[in-house]
C-alpha cells in the first residue's frame, strides 16, 4: 500500500514538472513572437515612440533627483553649540 502512494505521488510530481515545463516554453513562445506580424516601418515607429518615452522619464527622474533634497546652505532645524559656553 505505501508503495502505491509513493508510486502515485511521483507519477503526480512528474505530471506537474511536464506540465509546468511545458507552461513555461508556451509563454516563453508567445513572449519572442509578440509583434512579430508587424511590418518594419511600424517597428521604426515604436522605436522611436519608445526613445521619446524614455527620454522622457529620465529627464523627469532627474529632475525628482535634482529636487529630493533641499539646497546647500544653513540648516534651519539645528542650533550649534557655541564652544565656551555650558550645555543646557
């Protein structure tokens, strides 16, 4: 009786390893064939739609970068300690 479950378990393991490889391969398919009926002009299209879209999205984050922070100078949320005198 055990080695009939043990039987079925590993004939259920390898099922599910054919079937998950085969998953895996059918999408993988479906990903490198995405586009592949267009024409090439509409291909130079997207390209150049794709260039300005990320252009786009650097400059921006450059921007967000260049105003993450507040700029060089005294800061405001601090009272330096003056040497010679005591701690409150």
């Amino acid at each position: 009786m055990d080695q009939k479950k043990t039987a079925l378990f590993l004939q259920l393991m390898a099922l599910l390893l054919f079937f998950s490889c085969l998953l895996y391969l059918a999408g993988n398919y479906a990903v490198m064939n995405h586009g592949a009926a267009t024409t090439q002009g509409e291909n130079k299209a997207l390209d150049g739609e794709m260039f300005i879209e990320e252009e786009e999205f650097v400059k921006r984050r450059m921007e967000f970068e260049s105003l993450d922070y507040p700029g060089s100078g005294a800061n405001s949320r601090h009272d330096p300690w003056i040497p010679g005198r005591p701690r409150d």
